[in-house]
C-alpha cells in the first residue's frame, strides 16, 4: 500500500491488517491495471515521489459511436485499417476487425489504441478520433469487382448504411474497452525517474521498479512480456554483483 524509503519499510494489506516488512533491496514489479480489479489505488506510486501517469487501458477493442447491426455482430472482415485524429494519420495497419456489439475489436484496433493514447497524451484532446477500414485494397480488386464477391453481411451494410461501392468504412471512436478486457496498461513510473542502466529510482539506489510498473507503452507481439522478463533479469543480476 506504501513504502517508508527512509527507514526501509514496505507496508502491506494482511488478512488481520496492515504488514510491516523491512528490506535491503525492494524490486516494484506488480504490474500495471489490466485485470479486472476495482479497488486499485495509486498511494504505493504516491509514497515514491516519483512522477507517474495514471493507468489507462492499453491494446483493447474500442467502443465506436456508429450503431453496430445485430447482423455484423461478431462478424469478422480482412482488409486495411486507418486511425486518424481530425485530418492527421495516426496508425495504419492490415489486419482483420471483429464487431462487437458496440464497438470493433482485433490485432490490429489493439495496436491502434497505442496511437490512439499517444496523440491524447500529446494533445490532451479526448474527441474527434476516427476509424477507416478499406476492405478493398487487396489484388485483383478494382472499381470494376462486383459486390457479390464480398461477404453478404457486408453488402448489406453498405447499402443500409449509404456507402458507394468499395468506399471504406467509417468508425467514430468513443471510449476504450475497460481493464478486464485490456492486455496491458499505459501509464506508470516515468522513464525519467528510473536509472537506465540499474533500473533503479534515480532517488534511490535500493528500490528498482520493472516490467509494466514503468512508462513503456508496446504493440502486440510479446514486446510487453519481453520488457518484463529482460528487466527482471538486468535487475535481478545488478542485484547480485552488489
């Protein structure tokens, strides 16, 4: 729940209250907030006087504004997807997005949300964030390729909802997905705060805080779990030439 760094002492939540426990060396590795666990607090990261971001959920599916059919609902579409913040690209990739019943999912719309995180981090703006999908750019697909060569649920889509032949899709972003449906957090202890090469507190030599406790946002693909076990073992060896 906190940390006493002057006198050395973690404090800690037991089954018959509040644990004391005295260390040499303290390694932080308990992770960020992608997990479904309501009663998170900050006063651990408080107690450091380190500089920190609040946690967000990170590599999720989006709610979007656009009602989604209750016949595209879990229906799953291959082609290119865009992200944009106003005129600006943000994030492109190829891959395949899932319907939710409010929103999109898939590999590709979880990278995106780093971007997405990125830009309203940079930008403190929260609105005008837009999806677009080309399910047309692949070979052998032209202006001239007849509609019945797509799947029917997304025929259907086009004429409900007006869009030309070939024209891709538009998704307004609304919110991300919450933790429990997160593969990792964005946010946490600031580079800045953290020695490079011990990892560190630059404020204090015997506190060392690793994996997703620390401000390294990655795409899909292990990269996160790379981070976790490579800092683990840099601090765990730092420790041991003492």
């Amino acid at each position: 729940t906190r940390i006493d760094r002057k006198n050395r002492i973690v404090y800690a939540k037991g089954e018959e209250g509040e644990l004391s426990i005295s260390y040499q060396d303290l390694i932080l590795c308990i992770g960020g907030r992608s997990f479904d666990r309501e009663d998170y607090s900050y006063s651990l990261l408080d107690s450091l006087f380190v500089k920190y971001k609040p946690y967000q959920p990170m590599l999720c599916p989006v709610r979007i504004k656009e009602k989604i059919p209750s016949y595209l609902n879990k229906q799953r579409l291959r082609g290119t997807l865009y992200l944009f913040h106003q005129k600006k690209l943000l994030y492109s990739e190829e891959g395949e997005i899932l319907f939710k019943e409010d929103g999109i999912s898939g590999i590709c719309v979880f990278n995106s949300t780093k971007y997405l995180l990125d830009e309203m981090e940079k930008t403190k703006e929260k609105k005008d964030y837009f999806y677009f999908f080309s399910y047309s750019e692949k070979e052998g697909i032209d202006d001239n390729t007849s509609l019945s060569c797509f799947p029917s649920f997304l025929v259907r889509y086009l004429a409900e909802e007006h869009y030309r032949p070939l024209e891709k899709l538009k998704f307004t972003f609304s919110s991300l997905y919450p933790f429990r449906e997160s593969q990792a957090s964005y946010g946490g202890i600031a580079l800045s705060e953290i020695d490079k090469k011990t990892l560190h507190l630059v404020k204090d030599e015997h506190i060392y805080a690793i994996g997703e406790m620390v401000d390294v946002n990655l795409p899909c693909g292990g990269y996160n779990m790379g981070v976790a076990l490579l800092s683990g073992y840099r601090v765990g060896k730092e420790i041991g030439e003492k």
